[in-house]
C-alpha cells in the first residue's frame, strides 16, 4: 500500500489514479434546489440527477471504471450459452474465493432473493451482524424472521471501537443452543456493515461465528458487497493482519463461510452480482431457479460486457492502492468534520461519510425523520444527494406501527475513484455551514407512503416553512449569483 507523507506536515489522501474520461457538473441555483426538493417530496432518491451537484446518494453501480475494465468489455462473448465471458469471469471467482461454483445474478438482491427462495421457510429466524433493507424484505417475504446480533459498541456513533460489525458470538451460541438447527434457515454476516456507517468484522470475528456454525450445523452467508472496505480495514486495524496479501484474508474469509454473494454494482466496479458456493447441492437448486427469474447460467441478467468488467474489477480488489482510496478519502472527511464539531461516526468506515442526524438535529423528533429532513438541507445548501439510513429506511410493522431506527444516519457516500479532494472539501463547508445554523432545519411528514421499501418511492413534505427559511439564510451569507 503507498504512503505519501508530505514535507509541510499535511496528511491528506492522494488520489492514486489520474482522470482519463469526465462528466461535466451542474450546480444550480439555490431557489431552483429548493424547487427541485419540493418536487422530489423531499426525497432525494426522486431528484433528478440534471438537478444534483455532487451525487453522494451511494456507490452502487457509480463507482469509477478502470482503462483495463473498459478494454475488457470490448472481448465480451455473446453467445447465449457457452459463453467465454462467463467461463472467464467463473475462474475469477474460483481463483479469489476459493469456491467451486458460481451462480451469475443481474445484482446483489437477486442473489438475496434466489437465496431467500431456497433457505428460508415461514417461521424460520435468520441471525445476522445487522440488517439491510432489501435482505430483510427476502427474508421477510418468505416468512422468515431477522434476528440482529450485533456488537455492544456498534450502535455507539461516538465509539472509537474498530469492528462495529463484529457478531456477538456469544448471543448467536445462545441463540442456536436455545432455538436448535432446524428454527435457524442461515447465519448472515454483512462485510462493512451497510446501515450503522460502514462498519467492518474482523476475521477473528468471522473465524468465531463460522465456528458456531459448524458446531450446530447452520451454513454462515457471507454478504460481500462491501468486502473491499472491509479487506482494507482488516489489514490495516487488525492485529496479526498487517503482514497478510489482500489475496491472503480473502482466502481465510472465504474458508470460513459456506456461501459468499455480492453486488458487482459495489464489489468490482462493474453491475451485475455473483453466489460463491462449496455446496453442489445449493448449486444444483440455484440452477434450476436462476433461468426462471434472472436468465439463462451462463449470464444470469447481467451484461456479457459487465461479466468481462466484473472479472477484471474483482482481480483490482486485490490491489492495495485500490481499496485503500475509498476509506482514506472518508477518513479525511469524517476527521475534518469531527474537528470542526460536526457529530459523525467515529471510526470512519466504508462506503461513505455518515453524518450522526440525531446528534445534529436533536430537537427534531425521530418520528419527524431527522436523517431525512438533514438530507433534503443539505441539498438545498449545496446540491450534494446524500441518503438517509434511519426510520424513514424502516417498513411498518404489519399493525402499521412504526418501529424506530437504531441509528438516524446520513450517509454521503463517496463511489470509488470518483470525486476529487477539492470536491470533499467543497461538501465539508457546506456541512459546517448546516450545522451553525441547524436551528433553521424542521422535521418532515408523509403524504404518500408505499408498504415496502417506502423510503424508494415515499414523498414527504416540510413541517412548517423551514426549507424558505433556511435557503434564504443560505443566500444571505453564501450565495454568489444565488448559487
């Protein structure tokens, strides 16, 4: 991994990548921001992107294509079955996760869902680090029940504490002791842990749930989507480690699960998906479900020319000066923010930079959703789409109460190789702005409100007149030409 140290004492990341293809930037007035939230119902995920500035929405299918991964698709094979892409994109995956079979899905929820179909029958609880939106819904869907045995420290956001991801061993012992094998459907781990900031395992971690697993006969799922962040800090905070190749800890991860899936649109810079099994009979029952609901083994709904990317992405995850420049450029984000005395989540994870919305907006009540309101303020002061990751990301529960998150997140997530340092710095200013005048920002409420996955689709609107307020405080102190 390179280290540059600079003469002046200044520790910032330096990008390890130069820029050969661009896309121009849009930064539109504030009163046409304010126009486009109204519009959107105060949901970033309905705003379009002619209308962003800086997208920190998420890193899923946004990350930055190499020039190798750009030749690649250019050799793609189109053939329907038999493919050379496919045959060339399985040995990728044999040689780096060390598994016999690999089933191709168009992303990583396909993969939840053929696995949800498989191994989860109505009643059936599912163990897990924590959840994700989209996973819980499979599961969910098919009658099973999530159960989340996360470490004490992960719900901490002012926790110095390494692996926030970590699995309570000792709960999912008592858990498998007390329910027995056949009430458990699997055990999931999330690599970088999605929802509470981007929050790593450890492999000793991983080590000590397989090992449970094994006792009590359940297979251990690995979710791999976000592994790349999480090799990064394996290596690097986590003694004993610190000498292994990023090749090295995949191979101990991946003897210590039973199946790995992952969304290319994250893992790999590419879009597509992928399951990694040792196990010929879930290989033979995911074969029989893929043509049904993704298309024919040898593509699986992905593109040929996505499958050659995938298989060059996959083999740059092994490149320390590649899964370092995510984290590095959060880490700067997150410090200079906590220097500053914005509430973040300490320590700096993957995926992005989160933002501690209930620290930050305390005087909005949760059931007002802070992480959203924050969301839709930000944008009207800088035209950066972040995301929220808090209740406004939970479903109701089927009496139609309303469960509260653990967490009320902002994520700004930063896609691999995609923004500069001067743009980081550009999204910490206006942060910083937002946060000494947070008083202006107001909570939200529903007006249209979807029963599954509510925070894709819902609109809400402003309680009371605070978005007016805060842009015209905006083009008072920062606005030039309104923007």
């Amino acid at each position: 991994m390179t280290v540059i140290r600079f003469f002046s004492g200044e520790q910032i990341p330096v990008e390890m990548h130069k820029t050969k293809i661009l896309q121009k930037l849009n930064l539109i007035p504030i009163d046409k921001r304010l126009e486009a939230i109204t519009k959107a119902g105060y949901n970033t995920f309905l705003l379009s992107n002619s209308d962003v500035f800086l997208d920190m929405l998420t890193d899923s299918g946004t990350n930055a294509m190499s020039d190798r991964q750009l030749a690649a698709m250019m050799i793609a094979d189109d053939s329907y079955a038999g493919s050379e892409t496919f045959t060339r994109l399985k040995k990728v995956c044999q040689k780096i996760f060390d598994m016999e079979y690999f089933i191709p899905a168009h992303q990583g929820r396909a993969c939840e869902h053929l696995l949800a179909q498989i191994l989860v029958r109505p009643g059936q609880l599912v163990p897990m680090n924590y959840h994700f939106t989209t996973t819980k819904a499979h599961i969910v869907s098919m009658g099973g029940i999530v159960v989340e045995l996360i470490h004490e420290e992960a719900l901490n956001p002012e926790s110095s504490f390494p692996f926030k991801g970590n699995m309570d061993v000792d709960a999912l012992h008592e858990l498998l002791s007390d329910r027995g094998p056949e009430q458990i459907a699997f055990v999931r781990m999330e690599a970088g842990t999605n929802l509470i900031g981007g929050q790593p395992f450890s492999l000793a971690n991983l080590k000590n749930v397989y090992h449970v697993c094994r006792e009590f006969g359940v297979p251990l799922v690995l979710d791999a989507s976000l592994l790349a962040d999480n090799l990064y800090f394996i290596k690097t905070r986590e003694p004993g480690c610190k000498e292994l190749t990023v090749a090295e800890i995949v191979r101990e991860i991946s003897r210590h699960t039973d199946v790995i899936y992952f969304s290319a649109r994250k893992l790999g810079c590419a879009r597509g998906g992928g399951i990694c099994t040792t196990d010929q009979d879930l290989n033979a029952r995911l074969s029989e479900l893929l043509p049904l609901y993704e298309g024919f083994l040898t593509y699986g709904g992905m593109s040929v020319r996505e499958m050659e990317a995938l298989a060059v992405g996959l083999e740059e995850t092994l490149d320390e000066d590649m899964i370092s420049q995510g984290p590095m450029f959060i880490a700067y984000m997150v410090e200079e923010l906590e220097r500053q005395g914005v509430p973040v989540v300490t320590p700096a994870g993957g995926l992005g930079c989160h933002l501690d919305a209930m620290r930050f907006l305390d005087h909005v009540p949760q059931r007002q959703y802070p992480a959203g309101a924050l969301a839709a303020a930000l944008y009207i002061v800088s035209g950066v789409r972040g995301m929220e990751r808090g209740t406004l990301s939970e479903q109701r529960n089927l009496d139609g109460t309303e469960p509260l998150a653990n967490m009320e997140l902002l994520r700004l997530a930063l896609p691999r190789r995609v923004f500069t340092l001067s743009q980081v710095k550009y999204v910490i200013d206006r942060v910083v702005w937002l946060y000494h005048h947070r008083h202006l920002i107001g909570g939200l409420e529903f007006v249209e409100e979807p029963e599954t996955l509510r925070f894709f689709l819902g609109r809400l609107a402003p309680i009371g007149d605070w978005p007016d307020k805060l842009a015209e405080a905006y083009a008072q102190e920062l606005a030039v030409s309104h923007l």
